[in-house]
C-alpha cells in the first residue's frame, strides 16, 4: 500500500535550526511536496523535489533521496510565526497525492 | 488577487440535512479537488476533476457529491448519507496533470453536525 510516515510533533528553540522528516512508500513516484500549515488556515506551498538532491529557498531547505523513500525538510533561524503545522505529500505514479499526517512543529522562546 | 475562496468558514448541519460548499477560483486552472481533513491524520481526497463538466472520486467519496458546470466552480454537497461528515474540507486548484502540480488551497470550511 501507499503511505507516508512523519513525525507527530517536534519542539525546538527560537533561532535554532530543526529538521522535519519523511518517509514515503508508492506506487511509482512523481515528486515530494512540503506545504505548511498554520492551525485553521489553509496549506500553502513551501517546496517541491523531484530530483536527488537538496533545494535551498531562503530559511528552508527540502532534501530528497528517492533510493531511499526519504525526504526532510530543514528551517533555520526559526522564528515564532514558524509553528505549525508541517504537510509531506509524494505523487504517485498516476499523478495523486499521497499525504502525511502532518508535523506540528512548536517554537519556544 | 488570484485565489480561491470557500463559503462558509463554518457551517452547523442537523443530523439528515444536506448542505452545500462553496469553492470559486480565479487562477485559471484546470483541475480542482476536495479534500477532508480530520485530527491526527492525513488530507484525505473526496473528489477531484480535472476538466469542465467531469469528476472523479477520490479515497472517501462515499456521502458527497460535486458539480463541475464551469471552470471557476467546484461546489461540494455533504448529504444525509455521510456517516461522519464533521470536519473540516478544504478546496484546491492546481494547473493539472503534471509532477509540478502546485496546489492553491482555500480558507477551508467547518462543518459541524449537531
């Protein structure tokens, strides 16, 4: 079957760096998303890999191997408005989303 | 400003009402989904339609029914025979089949049953 395993909750500091991560398991693969997600509002696009390899955008950064099913999904310089709610979503070969649970990442001062 | 926008924010429904969700996008795109999404787990598709005037059932169709007459618009009606129709829905538009299909989501609305 399909599915897509990431972390529950994580807590980290205001100014550190925290990494979120994802396993997923499909059939035939057509990328890796990450969409973050603040409590009762609407997912918002963060990243999309396809290829091996780690993709920087400004404080966060997306890392893909696909031999090995596995994603993460890096923040640094954390800051308060980063809590939320974090999405990992694969395409499968018939170009459907597969998604996480989500990661409900806490930021403390 | 392109978007999308979904009507109501909240909703209460009594036991064997239907009720109807809004969802209305003016991105351009081609394909529009709803997706349900509960505590502690993963979105979960409803339906989806890639073109005007056809659908597909997505994962837990069972208890919905959609509308596709124009491209803007992708209504979501909850019937009486969804079991558990409390939570909250979320509509998305996307460009389509492709691996780059970035999703837009709407506000989302909450349906409660009483």
């Amino acid at each position: 079957g399909q599915n897509i395993d990431q972390p529950t909750e994580m807590t980290a500091t205001e100014g550190a760096i925290v990494q979120i991560n994802c396993t997923y398991q499909t059939s035939g693969f057509n990328g890796l998303f990450w969409y973050q997600q603040h409590a009762g509002e609407a997912p918002t696009f963060l990243s999309y890999n396809v290829l091996d390899g780690l993709e920087e955008k400004g404080r966060f950064s997306s890392f893909l191997s696909r031999s090995k099913g596995y994603s993460y999904l890096l923040l640094k310089e954390l800051q308060m408005k980063d809590s939320a709610s974090y999405l990992c979503a694969a395409m499968d070969s018939n170009y459907q989303l597969i998604w996480g649970a989500g990661t409900k990442l806490i930021i403390k001062p | 400003d392109g978007g999308i926008t979904q009507s109501p924010k909240y909703l209460f429904r009594k036991e064997g009402q239907n009720v109807t969700l809004s969802c209305e996008q003016n991105l351009n795109h081609d394909a529009m989904y709803w997706y349900r999404q509960d505590p502690g787990q993963g979105l979960r598709l409803i339906y989806y339609s890639q073109i005007v005037n056809d659908f597909q059932k997505g994962d837990i169709a069972e208890g919905y029914s959609v509308s596709r007459e124009k491209k803007e618009s992708f209504p979501l009606t909850v019937t009486s025979a969804q079991k558990n129709p409390t939570a909250f829905y979320l509509c998305a538009s996307g460009p389509g089949d492709s691996g780059a299909n970035v999703l837009t989501f709407g506000a989302g609305s909450r349906l409660t049953v009483l």
